[in-house]
C-alpha cells in the first residue's frame, strides 16, 4: 500500500530555536489522501490477511470521531471490499464529517449501545450473531491487533536520520508498541495517551510486547484535555498557532494533544540541548471539522 517516501519536515520556529532542540515531524498524514497516517500501516497487513482468507467484508469498531472507521471504509471502497462499522453509542440526527464521509464510502453504519460496546465479548457474540451470513474478516477498534502492530514496526524505516525520541499520540498502543520493537538502543519512544484512563494505554503496550520489559519507552497521560475528543481553547489556540508558524495543520484529537504535549516538555527541559526528536503524524485531520 505504501508507494513512496515519507516527508521528514524539520519544525524551526521560537520555541525550538530558544530551546535548541531539533523536532522533526514525519508527515504520514500525507502518505494516503484517506487512508492516512498511521491507519495505513495498521491495515497493510490486514488487508493482505482478508485477501488470502477470501473474505469480502471488512467489520471493525469505533466511536463517533474514530478516524480508523473512516480509513477502514477508505479502504474498503479502494480495495474491492464491503464494509461494516459498528459505531459505539446512539445514532445520530446528522452525521458528523468521519461518519458521513464513511457512509459515503459505502460502510454500513451498525450503532450499538455503550454498555454492549464495552463489553468485548457480549459485544463479538452479537456481531456474529448480527452479521453471520457476512463473510467477514474482523478488524478490532483502531486496528488493534498482532498485524496492526507488524505494520507500525516499519514506520520508522522511513526516517533516514539518527534521533533521541519518537513519539506518536496514543489511542489503542498499537502504533506504539509497533514503533517501540523497531527502536535501536539509546532510542526511546513516548506515547501521549489522548484518553482518560489512568494506565490504560501502558498495560495495552505492554500486552503487545509480551512481557518484556525494557526502558526505551513509556507512556504520558498529561495532556489528554480532558479525554478522548475532548478539548479546550488553549489546545486550539496551540494547533493554530502551529500551523500558521509552521504550515503543518494538526488535528485536534490526537496529533494536536501530542505536539501541544511536547512543546511544554521542551519548556520545562525534559528534551536537552541538540536531543533529535521525531513526532509522527498520524493524519485525521478530518475530524476537525467536526469542531468548527
């Protein structure tokens, strides 16, 4: 799926140049028009596995804003595939901007209730009961699972460079925990956590590395705004800021917490002096519409 290059953008501008550090921002949220980011990565391989399965329908998971159920109806409509998302909560009047542009797409829209969703099991035995003359091939939310981590770990074979940290926003881990198995020594990786669930994405990470323990990553929960979809003026006022001083846009669900996240830990003097630190970009920059 992934053709060509992925651009590098070093980011100069006042904080970096007063700080001294060198941020860089791999742009893979322009490696697909909507199927974009990390989303690529994580359904490379899944796309192969429904393939070689001889499955015809794609069924996956999400909430309201998810940014993997508009990749995955992407996807679908670009790779022969039907597609069925089931959409946590109630449905709505008007679709917001994802859900309309999946729907478009072709995706089937299945919205289920928040205390089914929850619960993965209740949840997987009505979807088979739901859907079973589908022939289906499963895709867990945010594409969460043993080939959505395979994909991640050559995300950082497209940077050419040396570099201290990488980080990306975290809503699953997957992306993480795939970056973290690719690392070479003295590399460590950050996840910015964009829920509120206090451990959450660490034990996630952690199930995907199978117990093993090492020190070259970890997880910061400082700067999720209140939640997943949450945000406040000043993380708007940021992703703004942002992208007029740098041309970069940035989404506000993930990619802006991130970036909002590393800029006050270079004013605070977690990153030192010439530390190299590369942010991935994760696309979604869809779903801002969806707050304006």
């Amino acid at each position: 799926m992934l053709q060509q290059p992925i651009p590098l953008y070093r980011i100069n501008d006042s904080i970096t140049g007063k700080y001294k550090v060198n941020l860089y921002i791999l742009r893979a949220d322009l490696n697909h028009p909507y199927i974009s980011g990390n989303k690529l990565f994580k359904l490379n391989y899944n796309l192969q596995e429904a393939k070689k399965l001889n499955k015809h329908t794609l069924l996956t998971f999400g909430g309201a804003f998810s940014n993997h159920i508009s990749a995955t109806a992407a996807a679908g409509k670009e790779y022969g595939f039907k597609t069925i998302g089931i959409i946590r909560g109630e449905k709505y009047d008007e679709l917001n901007p994802i859900l309309k542009f999946s729907s478009e797409c072709g995706m089937q829209l299945h919205y289920v209730a928040r205390s089914v969703y929850q619960n993965k099991k209740e949840l997987y035995d009505y979807v088979n009961t739901l859907f079973i003359t589908e022939n289906f091939y499963m895709i867990p939310e945010g594409g969460a699972n043993e080939l959505g981590v395979k994909g991640c770990k050559e995300i950082t074979n497209f940077i050419d460079m040396d570099f201290d940290y990488i980080t990306c926003p975290c809503g699953t881990g997957t992306t993480l925990a795939g970056i973290v198995q690719s690392l070479k020594s003295k590399q460590h990786a950050i996840g910015f956590q964009v829920l509120k669930s206090e451990g959450y994405i660490k034990g996630e990470v952690a199930k995907w590395l199978n117990g093993i323990t090492n020190n070259n990553w970890s997880i910061n929960e400082d700067y999720h705004f209140g939640g997943y979809a949450k945000i406040k003026k000043d993380l708007t006022e940021f992703t703004n800021w942002f992208e007029q001083t740098n041309a970069i846009p940035l989404d506000y669900i993930y990619t802006g917490k991130m970036m909002f996240g590393i800029y006050d830990l270079i004013q605070k003097g977690f990153f030192k002096e010439e530390q190299t630190i590369i942010a991935l970009h994760t696309g979604g920059l869809q779903g801002n519409k969806g707050f304006e």
